[in-house]
C-alpha cells in the first residue's frame, strides 16, 4: 500500500472511531446513564411495604425495588420503618443494587423498577 493511502486509511479508522466514541459518550448518551441511577442511593431509608411475599419492597420515597428470587425469603420477613441503605452493587443485571435492611443486618440484590413518565 503506498504511503498516501497508509495515511488515508489511518485517518479514516481514527475518525470512524472518534464518532463512535462520541455516539457512545455524547451528550445524550451521558444524560441516558445517568437517567438510569437511582438517584437517592445510601442511608437513611425506610420500609415503607413489602409486597408479594418479599418479591417488592417499597421506600419511604415510594421506590419499588423488585427483589432477586433467590433473596425473597429474607424480605418476606422485613417489617414496615425498618432502615435500608441503598448501594449500587455493580452486579448480575438486573439486580444491579443491594438493599441493606440496617435494623437485621442483612443485604438483598435488588432490581429499581423506574417510574413510567
């Protein structure tokens, strides 16, 4: 390949890659992952129901989180006004959060159900 088109070549790669990346970190796109955190995460929550069995527990500020199936049993005890911190816990999608009941010492992966709009 002669040196011109080599040059040609490796700008064109570099800019289709550099409208990718700003496709992907754009604007838009940063609002999107933020839009899609819960935006109260940490202390200072409280039970305010728990629903199904343990499958949905919902907060103080009206939040419902939907629970793994493999930790409704544990919530299915969790009382009204008992303390939860919420943490995002980076794991298996979508239980992407830990609800931590403060008052039993224990942890649940949850999943946020968001708001309709």
């Amino acid at each position: 390949m002669p040196a011109m088109d080599r040059r040609r070549f490796v700008r064109g790669v570099l800019a289709l890659g550099g409208v990718l990346a700003a496709g992907s970190r754009g604007p838009a796109g940063r609002a999107a992952q933020r839009a899609e955190r819960y935006p109260s995460a940490g202390p200072g929550h409280f039970i305010k129901e728990t629903r199904e069995g343990g499958r949905y527990v919902v907060l103080e500020d009206r939040s419902l989180w939907e629970i793994a199936e493999a930790n409704r049993y544990t919530t299915a005890e969790w009382q009204e006004l008992e303390g939860i911190a919420v943490r995002f816990a980076n794991g298996d999608p979508p239980y992407d959060y830990e609800l931590s009941n403060i008052d039993r010492d224990q942890g649940v992966a949850a999943r946020w159900v968001r708001p309709e709009r």
